[in-house]
C-alpha cells in the first residue's frame, strides 16, 4: 500500500495513486488493532464536578437504601396481628407508646401486642412492629390510645432496608454519562466523589494556504476555515476535548512543527485536507515520520471519503480527513468517533434509524461504500428519503439533511422505491409540516420566515423546476415551485401542470443582462442593445447558464448564432453568474434583478419570468398548505418581496 514511507525528494507535481484502497471495514480493523486495547485514564472527581462526564469503573453500593425499614406514611407503627379482627363495625383499641418517631429519631422503645407507636414519613420502624396504619384511618382515644378500623397486612406501608438500593448491587456501569439522576444515586449511597473518564485531548489543525478563520475578511481565492469547528464541536460531541490549532499553511516545515507541538500535548491529532495527494498534499509525508507504526491506512473505499488517512503514531492516533467539509464529517463520523468514543469510555453511539422510501435512481460508483444524505418527508405511506445531492463540498447538504443511507461497495446504484434504511442524525424523526421541492428562489425563504416563527416545520429542497413538478406528480410534496417557459405558447408555467395540479401565482422576477458598475461598453444601453455591444467586442467575456435554466432560453435568443468567449462556461445558478462577473472572471451575463442588486452589479432589465407553485391538489386542506396560502397572499410577504426586488403576481 501507498503507507510505506514515500521518498523525501519526490516531485511534488506528481500525483502518485492510491495503490491499495482498503474497504472501510478492513481499515477500521487495522486502526483499532494497532490501537487497543488500552486503558481509559480516569480521574477522581467531586459529584458535584461530575456532571457530563463519563465513569471510568463500575460504582457498587456500599450501603443499603434505604438503610433500615421506614414508613412510608404518617401513622402508627403497629403489631399487624393486634388487628386482624379489625373492621368499620368493629374497631379494635391500641394504647400509645410514650415515643413519637420523627424523621431522623432512632426508636428506643419496642412496640409490643396491643400498642402503637407514632410515626412520620420516613422513620425507621421500631423493633417490634409489622406495619404502618395511615393517621387518616385510625380514631384518638383520649391522648393515650387510639381506635383502628382496618386490619393491617404485614408490610403494610413499610419500605425495607435494601428495597432501594440493595448493599453490593452494581449501582452504574463504566461508561454511563453522568447526569442529575446518577448524581442523585451516587449522593443516595453516601458517594462523594466518582472517577470519570480523562476527555481524551484531541488537537484539531486544519491545513491549506486558501483557509481564513471565521471572522476575519476574505481575500479573493480564499475560503473560510469550515472544518476546523465542525470537527472541534464534534471531537466534543463524542467525549473527547478538542484543542483547536487554527489553520497551517501547506507548508511542509511549518505543518510538522505544528503536528510534533500537537501531540507532545494532545492523545490524538485530527487534521484535515491535504490528503489528495495533490500538490503541495504533504501530511501524510509528515506523518511517516512522527513514530510506529505510522499510517495504517491511506485510501479507503468510502464515498466521500476516499482520501481518509489513518495512523498511529507512538501509540496516539493521528488521522488526515478529506478536505471537503461533508466528507470530513462522515469520515470523521463513520471512521473516527468509534475510536474516539473507545478512548473516552463511552460505548458505542447508538443512532437511531428509520426506513423510507427513496424516489428516485440514485447512482453509486461501484466498490466504494457510499454515504447519501437525505431530507426525509411525509409521503401517502410511509416516509420518503430525498437525497440532498450537492456535492460533497457542501455543507449545507450537512445541515438540512435529517439522515444519510448507505449504499453498498457491492450495488452501481439504488433503484428508484428502493425502501432504504435512513441513519438519523437526531434522536427522532421531523417530518416536516410543509415539503416544498423544485426550483429555488431567495423569495421563498421571505414568505416562509413567518411560518417557521409560528412553528410550521417548512423543509423546501431545491431540485429544480422539473424535479420539482415530477415530485408533485408523485404526491411527494405539497408545492413545487416551477418557472417553465413554453416555447410553442409563449407562456410560463400553466402548459406544464398536469392531472392532480394546480396553479398558484407566485411573483415574477425581472431577468435581465448584469455587467460591473462603471463599464462604459453597457452604458445607456437596452438589453438587446448591450448584447450586440458586447459580441461587437472580442476581448469581452460572457458567462452563460446551463441548459434547461429558464435564463438560458433568454440567453440564446439574444446571442443567436454568435458563440462568443466565456459561452461555454454554463453555471447552474443565478448567484455564480453575479460571482463571475464581480471577480472579473467575465464581463456580462444575464440573471435576475435582486441577485445583481446583492452584488452591487449594474442591471439592464429585460423580461419577467413566472415564479409560481404547482400546488398537489389532494394536499390543498393541510392545514401548513393553508398556512402557505395565506402567507403568500398576505400584505407582509407582498412588501417583502417586493423590497426584495421581486414582483407579486
Ligand atoms: P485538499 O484535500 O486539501 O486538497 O482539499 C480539498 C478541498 O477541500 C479544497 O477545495 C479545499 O479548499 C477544501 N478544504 C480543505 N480544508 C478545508 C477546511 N478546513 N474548510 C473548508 N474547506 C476546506
Ligand atoms: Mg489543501
């Protein structure tokens, strides 16, 4: 395997394989072995400092609770013998003893045939006595005796000794997270201290020239630092404490002056991207050289996840995650948490899962194990798992996503009503209040802001305007948000519902050519005007969309023929058309009025386009959908929308 040392002259241009790409299983079992067993470090601590931490041994009562037999009423400790006989015609008579047992007051006196002694809730029984008569049914008789009308059996409102918690029984297990309630049963048997896990330190380093830490400006090609606090928030989540060391150039001195400083001082190092084996990927260089056994694994059969390095160097785990913030986080999940966990004394996470039906084909590369994200929404029966496809760069996909299904290295895909099992991300399931799938728009976000603040779950999964219309066919939401122009018609939208659809107008947004601020080749000019001005041009680069946009139908009937520089390069979104255009990567483009607005690009309008929601009519009486309704037919949403830049239809 490509885990052997590598030569320190190597041409860093050359972008050697993976040779051998373990399956996820194989390099799991190598990890561990050359891992464990080893002992969890514990430390003493008070109860009270206890709170969230993990016990390192199992804690036996040393006392019985409760320690002696108690009352469990107010009363009168009694012989139950002396009252066999008893009954409402026929109340039997008991004198008093010359004792009242309180809380906390030892008995000194037996309770002999034919007395009684007083007692309060939670006083030990006095030698003698078999159980306890409620006050509420006993009689005085002058100060000295009393008169019962029930009879008592033995044990009658008595806890014993041991009943509790018996002397000797194990009382919580290693590996149980301490919370109020094991607090409460370590302070029941007299336990002031406890010996928890040591958190295994974990340093956290994220690697690359492009990394900028949240917080700080963005310089152009540079991105901000993701995975530095996904993975510190997640070394914490799973019992471990994280030592985040910001981010290291690629620089090999540098990074492994900063990896030798993180394990002088940490019991694992997580770095993450860097592991490509592209240039300038140098820690896994680094780590052949930290201590034995070294990398155990480079290149795993995982989707995504592929660049997942681990090793262990002088007994201490050191791993390189894949770059890419979602396959750091499933690597890191998948691959890493047991082992953190096993450090940490916890037992294995326990995740809850569900089983949906997926929708669509979703396709797989084969030999790999892949991960899919997915939304889960309400479908006629049963559950449906929509995969978030994005990529495995983004990390949104994470955040909206409720689970992920697994599919195997063996399957080239998972067929379209595959019924698939769906690992949670939280303890239950959300089914959202209202699905929204199709294409997406800022202006969604405006008329649903007031349904999420009154508590109406709205998931709205962006798969485009025909993704979203073979959805609503499906009944797998409730609206689809489509903005469809017929050729042959000339209209937008209506020619494209079918059997079981219907209409709502939603707004318009005016589609225009964008260009900077300033560039004298557009001035003054109409759109159609500003197209010719910039074909006339050759040194002016255009960015196109792609095909299928409603934008590119515009697009292609201004540009005709012509194929000029920058055609070629087709983004899917209104957003990356702006982008190109603000960083100078082109010149002009088309996309809508609020998007050039937000990047302070100039605007020459051309022709509105149709924002409007295929609604499935047999949802129409839900009670969100009405919510929807209202919500986009209210005066709020109107003035939202329209100081947004759009129009209300
Ligand atoms: P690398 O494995 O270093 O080649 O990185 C792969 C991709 O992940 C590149 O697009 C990096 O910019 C991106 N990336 C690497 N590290 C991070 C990070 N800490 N946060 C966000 N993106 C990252
Ligand atoms: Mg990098």
């Amino acid at each position: 395997m490509t885990n052997a040392p590598l030569p320190k002259d190597r041409d860093p241009m050359d972008q050697d394989q993976f040779l051998t790409i373990l399956s996820r299983e194989d390099a799991l079992a190598r990890f561990e072995a050359a891992l464990f067993p080893r002992p969890v470090p514990g430390e003493r601590r008070k109860l009270a400092d206890a709170l969230g931490g993990t016990l390192a041994q199992d804690i036996v009562a040393p006392i019985d609770v409760p320690p002696f037999d108690r009352s469990n009423v107010d009363g009168f400790a009694v012989r139950s013998a002396d009252l066999v006989s008893a009954g409402e015609a026929r109340p039997v008579r008991v004198k008093l003893n010359e004792e009242v047992i309180a809380c906390g007051t030892a008995p000194t006196r037996p309770v002999l045939s034919g007395t009684a002694t007083s007692i309060a809730t939670g006083g030990p029984l006095p030698r003698g006595a078999d159980a306890v008569v409620m006050v509420e049914h006993t009689q005085p008789v002058g100060a000295r005796a009393i008169e019962i009308r029930r009879a008592a059996s033995p044990g009658q409102f008595v806890s014993y000794a041991g009943s509790d918690i018996a002397r000797g029984e194990a009382l919580l297990r290693s590996g149980t997270v301490i919370g109020s309630r094991e607090i409460g049963m370590c302070a029941a048997c007299g336990i002031a201290e406890v010996v928890v896990a040591r958190r295994p330190r974990v340093a956290v380093i994220s690697t690359g020239d492009e990394l900028v830490q949240p917080g700080r400006p963005l310089a152009p090609a540079e991105i901000y630092d993701t995975n530095g606090a996904i993975v510190a928030a997640a070394v914490n989540e799973n019992g471990g404490e994280a030592n985040f060391l910001g981010a290291v150039a690629d620089d090999e001195q540098k990074l492994e002056a900063a990896m030798r400083n993180a394990l002088e001082t940490c019991d694992m190092l997580v770095l993450s991207g860097g592991t490509s084996k592209g240039a300038g990927d140098l820690s896994h260089r680094i780590i052949a050289r930290l201590g034995k056994p070294g990398i155990v694994a480079h290149g795993v059969a995982l989707k995504p996840g592929k660049p997942l390095c681990l090793a262990v160097c002088d007994g201490k785990p050191v791993v390189i995650l894949p770059g890419f913030p979602t396959s750091a986080m499933f690597t890191f999940h998948d691959m890493i948490v047991p082992v953190l966990r096993r450090m940490a004394g916890l037992p294995p996470r326990s995740d809850a899962k569900v089983m949906a039906k997926v929708p669509v084909r979703i396709g797989s590369e084969l030999g790999r194990t892949e991960f899919v994200m997915v939304s889960l929404v309400d479908g006629t029966d049963g559950l449906i798992a929509y995969p978030s496809g994005k990529g495995s760069g983004a990390i949104t996909s994470f955040a909206q996503a409720d689970g992920f299904l697994k599919i195997d290295a063996l399957a080239d895909q998972m067929p379209a009503g595959t019924e698939a099992e769906v690992t949670l991300f939280t303890p239950h399931v959300r089914v959202p209040d209202l699905v929204i799938v199709g294409s997406h728009c800022t202006g969604l976000d405006l008329v649903t802001a007031g349904l999420a603040h009154a508590g109406i779950m709205v998931r709205s999964i962006a798969v485009g305007s025909l993704g979203g219309l073979a959805a609503a066919k499906r009944g797998e939401c409730d609206f689809a948000p489509i903005h469809l122009f017929d050729e042959r018609t000339g209209t937008y939208n209506v020619p494209f519902l079918g059997e079981g659809l219907e209409l709502v107008p939603g707004w318009r947004r005016m589609q225009g050519i964008v260009f900077r601020r300033g560039d004298a080749r557009f001035a003054g000019l109409d759109a159609q005007g500003a197209v010719r001005a910039a074909l006339a041009d050759p040194s002016c680069i255009m960015v196109n969309r792609n095909q299928g946009a409603g934008t590119r139908i515009l697009i292609d009937r201004l540009v005709s023929e012509a194929r000029p520089d920058g055609y070629w390069n087709q983004p899917k979104s209104h957003n990356a058309v702006a982008a190109a255009i603000a960083q100078h990567r082109a010149d002009w483009g088309m996309t809508i009025a609020p998007v050039a607005h937000e990047a302070g690009l100039g605007f020459i309008p051309l022709a509105e386009e149709h924002y409007d929601f295929a609604l499935v009519t047999a949802r129409k009486n839900r009670p969100a959908v009405q919510a929807f309704l209202r919500a986009l037919a209210s005066e709020e949403s109107r003035t939202a929308l329209e100081r947004a830049g759009f129009r209300k239809a």
